[in-house]
C-alpha cells in the first residue's frame, strides 16, 4: 500500500521569502503525484500534479515542485510566498490500477508572515 | 461551469443517529470520491463510484455506505452515529476513472454528532 510523508507541521516564513514543504512517498507500483491546498472551510484545490516526463511540475499562484524517483519525494517549492498563501498544503498520490483514490500526507501548515 | 456541490454544509446529529450527505458532481463528470478528514486522522479515502458502481472502497466500518445514482450524483449514509464520526467529509468528482485524472473537490459537509 502507497504512503506519503509530510514531514513539516508548520512551516511559518516571512512574506517575500521562499518556501519548500517537503512531501516523501511509498508505494510499490508506479505513482501520480499531487498537491492540493486548502483554506480555512473550503474544500481541496489542486495546486500541481506529475503524471510524467518532466520531473519539474509548475502550477497555479506560482508554485513549482520536484519529482525525484531515487529519493521518492515531490517537493513543493515556491520562490517569493505572499500573506495569500497561508493555508493549509497536502502532498497526495494515486496508483496505477488504483482507480481515482488519493492517499494524502497529513498536511504542512503554512503561515506566512509580514 | 459549475463546480462540486455538497449539501448540507453543516449538519448536528444525536449519536445513535443516522445521516445521509449529498454531493452533485460537475457537469459531465461521472466518478465520485468521498473522504473523510479530521484533525487526528487527516484525510481518509472512504470510497469512490464510477457509473453507479462501488470501484473501490477504504478501511471504514459497514456503517458507512454510499451509492450513486444515474445522473452521477452520489450519497453517502453513516448509520448508528458515534461522536468519532464528528469530521468534514468531502466529496470528488472527476471526469474519468483513473490514478492520472484530476480530482476536484466540494467545499464539504461538516458534520458534529453530539
């Protein structure tokens, strides 16, 4: 069975500096890779994903992230973090064969501050 | 383009209680996901549909349940309510069944059973 790994709770950053929220999977079988934000009473929206071919994803709001094979990780990455970005961030996997269920991290916390 | 909508978004219940939770998936889609997500145990797959057929099912007692009708609106059940069962259940629609295709989310349904 697929884990996921959020290793970070909460990752508090000033305003305009950059950010990396750390996310490590397990699975045997060949995984797509997610990250979904959440904000306060509001349901997932999707972020990014890496299906395949380039290891470097970019997303909405200006995030990025990493698929590394050798190191199972799908760091999430975002140059310059603004006070919009506080919300709560989920690293998610999916297996092929594995229908549309999503295995998700525990969640890192993001808070940005001025 | 309307997006996933999940009835009720707030709901107390008695324990012992039975609830029944809706979601109407965008227009078109025909695979619905539901999770739950709490504090302790984070986001948890319970099950998903595809053309009013359980595909997949996560590690829940029997007591909940779902189902999906024609037009790929979905329900999902909990019987004989316990406090444990207290979380934001969410709901997934996606356009296919498969690991690749993106899941869009409702805003949720927040249950309390006191």
């Amino acid at each position: 069975a697929q884990s996921v790994t959020q290793l970070d709770s909460q990752v508090p950053v000033f305003e305009e500096a950059p950010v990396e929220l750390r996310c490590n999977y397990s699975s045997s079988v060949s995984v797509y890779l997610f990250w979904y934000v959440q904000y306060p009473n509001q349901g997932l929206q999707l972020l990014l994903k890496y299906l395949s071919g380039s290891t470097l994803v970019k997303g909405i709001n200006g995030f990025e992230a990493e698929f590394n094979k050798s190191q199972t990780s799908f760091h999430l990455r975002k140059p310059s973090v603004h006070i919009s970005d506080t919300a709560e961030y989920f690293c998610a996997v999916s297996e092929t064969g594995g229908g549309n269920k999503l295995t998700f991290g525990t969640g890192t916390q993001l808070k940005v501050e001025l | 383009k309307a997006g996933v909508t999940q009835t009720p978004r707030y709901l107390i219940k008695t324990r012992g209680q039975q609830v029944t939770l809706s979601c109407s998936p965008i227009s078109g889609h025909r695979s619905v996901s539901w999770y739950q997500q709490t504090p302790g145990q984070g986001l948890q797959f319970l099950f998903e549909y595809f053309s009013e057929t359980q595909r997949n099912k996560g590690n829940f007692p029997g007591r909940f349940s779902g189902r999906q009708f024609s037009n790929s609106r979905s329900e999902m059940n909990v019987s004989t309510l316990e406090l444990g069962d207290s979380a934001l259940y969410l709901c997934a629609s996606s356009l296919e069944e498969g690991a690749s295709t993106e899941a869009f989310f409702g805003q949720g349904t927040r249950l309390t059973v006191v």
